[in-house]
C-alpha cells in the first residue's frame, strides 16, 4: 500500500479504482475540514474530484452517513457510475499522532 501525507498527516491509500488518485488534485482540494476522519473516498464526475470524509464505526462521530463500511452504498448512490474513485486510510494524526 502506497503510503501519502497531506496536510501533515499521513494516510494509506487502500483502494486506487480505475487509477483514481492523483496526488496533486488531492492536494489541492483537501482541506484542513478533512483532518479529522479517519478515511476520505475521492471520485471523478466530469473531470472534477469530489472528496468525502469517512469514519471507522468504532470512531464516537460514525454515524450511518459517514460510516466507512457503507462505502459501496455511497458509491452507488452518490457517484457517477463506475466513476474512477480512491480511499484513503489515516495511518497517523499531525506530528506523527494516530
């Protein structure tokens, strides 16, 4: 697994469908907002990346919509049909810190 740090925190990229990461635009679009979830889905709809914030159902802010195990729900219902998408993992907070 490729492993990635944007804004100071670093993150595993765990799913790469249809070559769907590209390190400048995440960089570009993620926000310090993103900073707290534990997983960002991004996908591709008309030549724009889309990110979302996720968390792990164990996290006290998971809540059915941002739930990562409902991932493939959100990437049904929400994205452009077999769009290119990416998921990444936060592996370890700002300065180091999970």
């Amino acid at each position: 697994m490729e492993k990635i740090t944007i804004n100071d925190i670093k993150y595993e990229l765990i799913e790469n469908y249809k070559k769907g990461f590209e390190l400048e635009d995440v960089k570009e679009k993620c926000t310090d907002y993103f900073n707290d979830f534990d997983y960002i889905i991004g996908d591709y709809a008309y030549g724009k990346l889309r990110l979302k914030g996720f968390y792990d159902k164990q996290n006290k802010k998971c809540k059915s919509l941002n739930n990562i195990q409902n991932k493939d729900k959100y990437l049904k219902n929400e994205c452009a049909y077999e769009c290119r998408y990416f998921v990444l993992k936060k592996i370890g907070g700002q300065n180091g810190n999970k």
